[in-house]
C-alpha cells in the first residue's frame, strides 16, 4: 500500500480541468455580449444553459472520478474502508440479487464478497453515476453514497437558494435538450445561475481536499 497520498496530483488535475471549463464559459458569454441581433442572443442564451450544465456534471464526475483514483493508487485493504465505499463498489452485485436472485447467483455473491473484502477495495467497478440528470438531490445522495465528509457542514453546502438554481440549470437543460422552446428570463438570471453552480463545484473540490487530506475513507488510521 502506498504511503503517500497523491493530494497534490490530484488537485493539480482538477485545476486544469475546472480551468478549460471557465475559459469556455467565458467565451460562451463573450458570444453573447457582443452579439447585436436580438435572435442570435436568444439563441446563445438558451445554449449557455446547455453549456453550463454540461460542465456541471462534467466537472463534477471528474473530481469525484480523481478522488476514486487516488484511493484505486492507495490499494487499500478492504478491512480499512469505510462501508459507504464497499457498498458503492458493489452496486451492481446488489442490483443483480434485487428481487430475482437465485441460490447460484446468491452463492456467487458471498464468495466474490470474501475474496474482495480480503483484497483490496475493487474500485476498478466504480464509475461516478451523475444519473445524467445532476440536480442537487442526486448530488446530495452521490456524496452520502461515498461515505463523503462535507468541511463546514451540510447546511453550508444545500444552501435552498444554490441547491434551486442548481436545479433550474438542469431542468432548463432537460427541457431544451427535449426540444421544449424554453429558455431563461435574462442574460443577468443566466449569470447567477453560472456564478452559484461555480460555487457549487469549488464546494465540490473542497470535499475531495479535506477527504483525502483527512483520510476520511478509512475506518481506522492505516499510517499509524
């Protein structure tokens, strides 16, 4: 098991994923500041929520991806893992049992289950499942699914105000996507949206920090 946790490389990384996402968006604005026709802007806008929320999730299953990454480097024993990530490792054995389990696939499990927990974790199994529909509840259920740590407490993450135009970017972003004629109200509701959903993933590099940091994923202090 390797003693050094690789912090550093993974924040790194997510700097220069969170950095091509802003200079997008950022551009993506400029088309539209600096667009006379009326037409043209309406159609920009109802792109810049597209946008917006592709980089949402996107950034959001990357930094939890990196985190999965870093303990994959760690080849932490199973017995040292919180249950939370043992669990999510194992959703597909799981559903695969649900309501239509024989004694086979029953037998299968239990010795799959032993041979994992004396190994270490399977997180070649994990892949972050944004639902491909992030609103702020599904988020809310991936960070309680990964046993995750939130520095400052939950209630200064699910702000109501963050969390709702969290969830009107994606409803927006559905409704488009389905073809619906929708759009938002304004350039300047669009730049609030923007401003809180990159609240929301600073928030969400900041708990990736203090987990790895904290090494909140063990049970027990495996560097002692």
């Amino acid at each position: 098991m390797s003693e050094t946790l690789p912090l550093e490389k993974v924040l790194k990384d997510i700097e220069r994923d969170f950095e091509w996402r802003q200079n997008e968006l950022f551009h993506a604005r400029e088309l539209y500041l600096t667009s006379n026709s009326e037409i043209h802007k309406k159609i920009i806008l109802r792109s810049l929520v597209m946008l917006l929320y592709a980089h949402f999730e996107g950034f959001t299953k990357f930094c939890l991806q990196s985190y999965i990454e870093a303990l994959k480097d760690m080849n932490i024993c199973c017995h040292h893992i919180r249950s939370e990530l043992i669990a999510y490792s194992l959703r597909q054995n799981f559903k695969s049992l649900m309501g239509k389990g024989s004694v086979q696939d029953r037998k299968k499990f239990v010795s799959e289950f032993r041979e994992i927990f004396s190994s270490s974790l399977p997180l070649e199994r994990m892949e972050i499942d944004t639902r491909s529909n992030l609103k702020s509840t599904v988020l809310s259920e991936i960070i309680e699914e990964l046993g995750l740590e939130l520095p400052g407490g939950r209630e200064a993450f699910f702000d109501k105000k963050i969390t709702g135009n969290i969830d009107t970017v994606t409803n927006k972003r559905n409704a488009v996507a389905h073809g619906r004629g929708v759009s938002i109200s304004s350039f300047e509701k669009y730049v609030e949206l923007e401003k809180d959903v990159l609240f929301v993933l600073n928030q969400v590099v900041r708990i990736v920090e203090h987990n790895l940091s904290a090494k909140t994923y063990t049970i027990t202090d495996i560097a002692q």
